[in-house]
C-alpha cells in the first residue's frame, strides 16, 4: 500500500470515529431532552392530581378574560 493511500486510510479512519463521537453526543443530549420532558410531564400529572385533592380550592381558568377581578373576589370572600 503507497504511503499516500496508508495516511488517507489513517485519516478516514480519524474522521469516522470523531463522526461517531459527534453522533452519540448529539443522541444523548436528545436523550436527555426527552427525559427532561417527560419527567416534567410526570411531575404535572402528579402535582395535579395533589390539586384536586385539596377540598377548599377554588378554581379559575387562567385564560379567562376576567380572571384577575375573579381572584380577587374570591379574596375579598375569603377574607370577610
């Protein structure tokens, strides 16, 4: 094998394990990501179900239109 072709091959072969390198970086923070995302979800379902457990809560839809004189009409109710 001619030197030329040897140092190419030794080149080749550096630049296919970097691009390996590379892609199990790139799979584990994508890895990560999902993993972040459902354990978030997890957290919701649960500090939810912790919510509907407690017996004087008072419900307002946060998308609502008036919900600001809402929250504090029930403040004013609580605190009379």
């Amino acid at each position: 094998m001619p030197l030329f072709d040897h140092v190419q091959l030794q080149r080749d072969s550096q630049e296919i394990h970097a691009l390996h390198a590379l892609h199990r970086a790139v799979c584990e923070i994508v890895s990560c990501a999902h993993r972040g995302v459902f354990a978030t979800r997890q957290l919701a379902k649960r500090q939810l179900t912790w919510l509907r457990s407690m017996p004087l809560r008072h419900v307002i839809q946060a998308d609502a239109s008036d919900v600001l004189p809402q929250a504090l009409q029930w403040v004013d109710a609580q605190l009379s």
